[in-house]
C-alpha cells in the first residue's frame, strides 16, 4: 500500500484545508441532510448542491484528476444499490433519483475526507466526547493499518515466490496461511505496543 | 562513595512464561553520567534485560525487586514514577510511535503526566528541535524514514525528561547516514545512557565502559577498549572485535 | 454491504443510528467491565488485521473472488463484546477514510455489520461450539455463526432499504438475502481456514475469549432486539402508514413517497402470495442445513494435525 494512499492531498494549503474541522464536518453533515430532503419534484436543488461541491473542489486546489477518479471508483457501489430500483415500476425516475442524491453524496464525504486529516477528525472526535477507548481504537488502528498492509504483501510476496501449482483449492488454504501469520504478528505487535504505551506512563 | 547509583541491577534472574532461563543472576551497576555498551550474542537476554529496568517485566511486580532506579527499588507503587525517569528506546520504531501525528506522539508521554497548553506544545518543539526534527510536528508516521522514525521516538521519550535512556538497538536498519546523524546524536546527550547493541563500531565510540551479557549472565563488565579488543573474548561470545579497533591503540 | 448515502431517508438513517449508539454503548460497557487494558491495542490491531484480510482475494472462477467481511472472526478472536468494537472501529473508518458507505447511513451500516453480525455469528456458533469439543467445535461455530452473520446483515440491510423507500421489501429481500446466502458460505469457509490458520501458527489466539461477559452481553443484545421489533413494529406492520405518520410528525409530509411504495404492504402481510419471498425463506432454511453440515465437517477435518508438506 502507498504511503500516501488515504491523505495524499488532505495536507494542501488551500482556504477549504484551512478552515477547522468542526465546520467542515458540520457543513458535510448539513449538506447530506439536506440531499436526504431534496423532494423528487425539485430535482434542481440537486443542480444546486452540485455546483457548490465544484466551487468547493475548486477552491480546495485537489487536482480534478483525482477527485473524479475516487468518484469513478466509488461509484458502482451506489449504481448497484440503486439498481435495485429498476424492481419496481416506473423505476426510471426512481433510479436517476437515486443515483443522483448518491453521488452527490459521495462528492460531499469525498471533499471531507480529502481535505481533513484523519488525525484532525480524531481530535474533533474526541472534543465530541465519544469515549476515550473507541477514540483510541480508532487512532491505533489508522496509523497501523499501513504497517500490517505492509506485512501482508511481504508474506504474500514470499509465498508466491515459494508456489509452484495453481491449484484453487490449494490457494485458499494458502491465502488463509498468510492471513494466519499475519494475525500472529499483528497479536505479537500488540504486545509490544502495550509495552511502549506504559513505558510512557499510560494508564487506560 | 555516597553518590546514588542511576541504576543498580543486584540478581536478576527471570524465566520466560514457557519456563525458559532468560536471566541468571545478573547484576551490574550505572554511575550518573555514564555512558555503559550492552552486548552480546542475539538470544543473550539483552532485551529482556532492558524490559525489566522501567519494570515492563515482570509481569507481577516482586516484592524484593531485583533493580532500583535512582536508589528506589522497583516496587508496584514505584512503577509510575520510573516510567518517567527511565527512558526506554524500543527496537521497532514502529512499535513505539503510535500516535496519529509526529506532535502528538512526543505530546504522548508528557500528557499522561500532565503537561498541557503552551507548555506542551513548547516541549513538543524543543525535544524535536533536539533530535533535529523541527518543525515535523503534523507528519504522519507511516511518511517517515525509519531514522526519522527512530528520532521522533528519541524525541518522545526526551519528552519525558527522564534521568536514565535505555537504546535497544538504535542503529539497526539505519542506513549509514542515518547510522551517522545518530551516532551524533546520542553523543550530544549528556543523561546517562545503557545502550545495548549489535553495532561494536558505535558502541567503541560512545561508551567507555561494556558490560558483556551471553546466555543470560553477565560474562564481562569492563573498559571498551579492552573488551572489545580481546579478540579472543569477543569471538568466544558470538561477537567480534570492531574493525578500527586495534589492540595497541585504544580509541579516545 | 455498506449502504451510501442518498439510499435511507432520514427516519431510517436516525433511528438506525440511535440503535446503533446504544447498542456499542452496551458493549463499549460490557468490555470495559472485563477489559485487560493489554487488550486495547490488541483490539485495534484486530481491527487494522480486518480490514487487511478484507483485502485478500481469495479466487472463486473466472476472475470473481470471494472477500472476507470478518464478524465471525473477530468474534472467535476477541469475543462478541469486544468484536462489536472492532468492528465498529472497521466500519468507522472505511466511512471517513475510504468513503465506503455512507455518512448519515453509517448507524445503518454499524448496526448490520458491527453489531448484528459478530452477536449472531457468536449465538449462532453457540450450539457447534458446545457439540464438537475443542478446536473442532470452535471451527465449526465459526463456519455457522460467518454464513448467518452474513446472512442476517443482509437482511437488516434490505430491511433499512425497505423501510426507507428505496426498494419495496418484496423485491429486496429476496435479491439480497439470496445472494448473500451463497456469500455467507464462502465466508464461512474462508473464516474457517484463517482460523486454522492462526490456530496452527499461535494456538493461544484461539481462546473462548470472555465466555461469561459473552453470555450476559448476549442477554443484553436479545433485550435490544426485542426493543427493536417493538419500535420496527409498527413500520413494519403496514408500511406506508407508518412512515406517512412518522412523516407528517416531524414535518416531511411534504415528501412525495416514489410510486411503488403501498405495493408490498398486502404481500407483506399475505407471504404465501409473494412467491420470491417465500423462495428465499425455503433457501435459507435449506441453506441453513447445508451450512450446518459443512461447519461440522470443516471444522472437524481443519482441526486435525496437518500433515507436512502442504501450502
């Protein structure tokens, strides 16, 4: 996994970057409620909607390149949700709809996520008061994320230069050997990072 | 003599979970200020060693402990206060830096003992400054190198102004640069330092004194520049004799 | 199965929300009673090995592969209290990082997959547990308890579509519930295998973690499903009615319903007239069985000693 994979623009300096988390968040939040009450006879406030997150990405100087690929690689998510739109008559209108209000809501969290680091959103988490132990789970498991996917490509890159067969039965069991060694070192790593929370005088 | 020891371990015998000897009976002692070398073969205990001096083992705190800190004995009570004079650098940065950002990190130690506000955000910044990362406050761990990495653990735990630093191997996976700008680094600090190590070179330059661990006991306790160049010794031990080291001219 | 957004309205999305929070205030409780703080970091390295294993492709045919979604193994890991916890911390994070489901359906989306699955995978693997003794037992509860977390999730997550308006019941349930009928089994399967895995390499791993907060946090979870029938209720009895009252309370009466909506509300009382729905119900009964009987000679043919030479 790219380093850079998840914050590879939230670190810009752009007026959108700058502005503090808990008004970007909000204004997300606001944003997608009001997607939620858009009547489907007024589909020109999704028109509305869509021009402010341009004027947003504008502003937000993330190359549009980007944006769109996240988008495109999203999307078939929301385009299979709404398919099931088509199980009804007059599905259609429904369908648009829907893949409307998805998309758009999409761009919403997209632009959030890409101009917040994670961290900043932890902090405003934490101000939030949502416990202190999901607070630390969720830090712990961002900033080790990268590290296990690391050691899952190492694991799986040593076996596939040790496997000869393509067997599929085979596979699996070998798929699953990586991800058992893994765990083991995920589980030896948690000691060890137990150790260095106390050793700086953390007290849960 | 009246000066109290920065670290006096007297017995220290410890066994793994699994029943395993680790320890036998070690026993060596720190001056303030002293700049002490821990070698020894890998599977010799210096790890084990090093976990059990800010009383991460063992896992029951003894009631006699076997090691005291600043003349204090490593009691469960005592636990707390140790933690913050006995600065303990881990093996695997990646272990030890596991705060979202570089700031809140090194913030780590000194918040849980109860630094906040301005103050913190000043002792952030000197302790980055003197492991000559300023200004890496909002980088993201997984962006560093593993030098970096290193330093902003050093940093961290600088943080916590302790009297005693620990180093478990610090120049492992370093490239020579980084092996370099360490080196140079843990020369700038003046606390007193046990730092136990693969690296003979860097050990030959920074301690003038080695204590030789294999097997669990302490084989040797002496000046570097005899130690190390006893060949013989050295190579009995799993080791060898660091090359620069001769055995007619000593180093500095 | 993560639902985006723009798919619930806002009464669903709130409500599942609010069920959501209480229901991981609950385990957040229930495993600080019995939490080892050694377990925190454990905990989130779970989480962080989740969603690593989330991203394994384990091929199926012709360029399909089967992913795992991971309740049952966290529950086999850590137990239900604490796999409810990473699993939210999973969920959490796909949400704000990956944009992977949406934000306003983010309680849908942790009451399916956070907390609905890792409860039923542990109920679920109870019985195999309790029948087949050690390793084998645990296997098999695994393979069970992975295929009705998979299961179930899907059918809350039609339900929430349902009750939305986004897609009548009748049609969604069947869809999705189908399809994940034959997902479950590969999550069984490959939940299994890890397991085996990791039991291999570091058997400790593999511990009936936290068998008496299990029980009582069991209790407490069929007490908030019982809640939420009562509260779904009435939604469910007679759709549109429900939500047009609900609607017209908080003011969204001016929000047209789509057209097909009253459809389901006369099939959904009637079942033996909604042919795919009473489909479904006989597949998963027979799927039931049949997953059943693999769990048991699964977990009883991983749990024997390997023999050397293997993968």
């Amino acid at each position: 996994m790219r380093p850079d994979f998840l914050d590879r623009h939230a670190r810009l300096a752009s007026p959108i970057h700058r502005l503090p988390t808990a008004v970007k968040a909000g204004a997300a939040l606001l944003l997608l409620i009001a997607l939620a009450l858009v009547p489907p006879r007024q589909p020109w406030l999704f028109a509305l909607v869509a021009l402010l997150l341009v004027a947003v990405a504008g502003a937000s100087r993330i190359p549009p390149r980007f944006l769109l690929g996240r988008l495109l690689l999203l999307e078939p998510l929301a385009l299979g949700v709404a398919a099931l739109a088509f199980l009804q008559p007059g599905g259609w209108r429904h369908f648009l709809l829907l893949v409307g209000r998805s998309t758009l809501a999409l761009g919403v969290v997209l632009l959030l996520s890409q101009t917040t680091p994670f961290a900043a959103l932890l902090r405003l988490l934490r101000r939030l008061r949502l416990p202190a132990l999901l607070v630390t789970l969720l830090a712990l498991m961002y900033r080790y994320l990268f590290v296990l996917a690391d050691e899952a490509e190492r694991l799986q890159r040593a076996r596939a230069s040790r496997t000869f067969s393509r067997r599929r039965g085979r596979d699996w069991r070998a798929i699953a050997a990586v991800a058992g060694r893994l765990f083991g070192r995920a589980s030896e790593r948690s000691e060890r990072i137990y150790g260095a929370m106390c050793a700086r005088g953390w007290r849960p | 003599m009246a000066a109290v020891k920065a670290l006096e371990v007297t017995g220290l015998s410890y066994r793994y979970p699994d029943g395993t000897p680790a320890l036998d009976g070690v026993s060596f002692a720190l001056a303030e200020g002293e700049s002490v070398g821990l070698i020894g073969p890998n599977g010799a205990g210096k790890s084990t060693l090093l976990l059990h001096l800010n009383g991460l083992l063992p896992d029951v705190p003894p009631a006699e402990p076997a090691v005291r800190v600043l003349g204090q004995p490593l009691t469960r009570d005592r636990l707390p206060g140790v933690r913050r004079e006995v600065g303990l650098l881990f093996q695997d940065p990646d272990d030890q830096l596991f705060c979202p950002t570089v700031r809140e990190d090194v913030a780590f130690g000194p918040e849980q003992f109860g630094l906040a506000g301005p103050d913190l955000a000043a002792e952030v910044a000197r302790c980055l400054a003197t492991v000559g990362l300023a200004g890496y406050e909002d980088r993201l761990p997984h962006h560093l190198s593993r030098g970096e990495k290193r330093r902003v653990c050093l940093a961290g735990v600088l943080a916590c102004r302790p009297r005693l630093l620990v180093f478990d191997e610090p120049t492992a996976d370093l490239d020579p640069r980084g092996r370099r700008d360490l080196k140079a680094l843990l020369a700038g600090l003046p606390v007193t330092k046990l730092i136990a190590s693969h690296d003979l070179e860097m050990i030959a330059a920074l301690c003038p004194r080695v204590v030789l661990l294999d097997q669990g006991r302490v084989v040797a306790d002496g000046p570097a520049a005899e130690l190390l160049a006893d060949e013989p010794l050295m190579l009995a031990h799993g080791l060898e004799r660091p090359p620069g080291l001769s055995r007619r001219h000593p180093p500095g | 199965m993560h639902i985006p957004d723009g798919f619930l309205d806002l009464p669903t999305a709130t409500g599942a929300a609010v069920l959501a929070a209480g229901g991981v205030a609950v385990a957040l409780r229930e495993t600080r009673r019995r939490l080892e703080p050694r377990q925190v970091p454990l905990m989130a390295l779970t989480a962080a090995f989740v969603f690593v294993a989330q991203m394994l492709n384990f091929p199926v045919a012709a360029g399909t592969s089967g992913h795992l979604i991971g309740a049952a193994l966290a529950t086999a890991l850590v137990g239900p209290a604490a796999a409810v916890l990473v699993l939210t911390t999973v969920v959490v994070v796909q949400c704000l990082v990956f944009a992977d489901g949406g934000l306003l359906a983010l309680g849908a989306n942790l009451l399916n997959m956070a907390l609905l699955a890792p409860v039923a995978a542990w109920a679920a693997g109870l019985p195999l547990r309790r029948t087949l003794p050690g390793l084998a037992g645990r296997l098999a509860g695994a393979t069970f308890g992975g295929w009705v977390a998979v299961v179930l999730a899907a059918a809350a997550c039609a339900g929430e579509l349902a009750l939305a308006g986004a897609a009548p019941w009748r049609t969604v349930a069947p869809a999705m519930i189908g399809v994940h009928l034959l997902i479950g089994a590969g999550e069984g399967v490959i939940t299994a295998l890890v397991l085996a895995a990791i039991a291999r390499a570091r058997p400790e791993l593999v511990t009936a973690a936290g068998a008496g907060s299990a029980r009582r946090f069991l209790r407490t979870g069929v007490l908030v499903a019982l809640a939420l029938a009562l509260f779904a209720a009435p939604f469910a009895s007679s759709l549109p009615d429900g939500l047009e009252a609900v609607a017209e309370r908080l003011g969204f009466a001016a929000l047209e319903q789509p057209a097909a909506l009253p459809a389901p509300a006369p099939d959904y009382a009637l079942p033996g007239l909604a042919s795919p729905l009473a489909a479904t119900a006989a597949a998963g009964v027979l799927g039931a069985l049949g997953m059943l009987g693999v769990a048991l000679l699964l977990g009883r043919a991983l749990a024997r000693p390997r023999e050397a030479g293997s993968a």
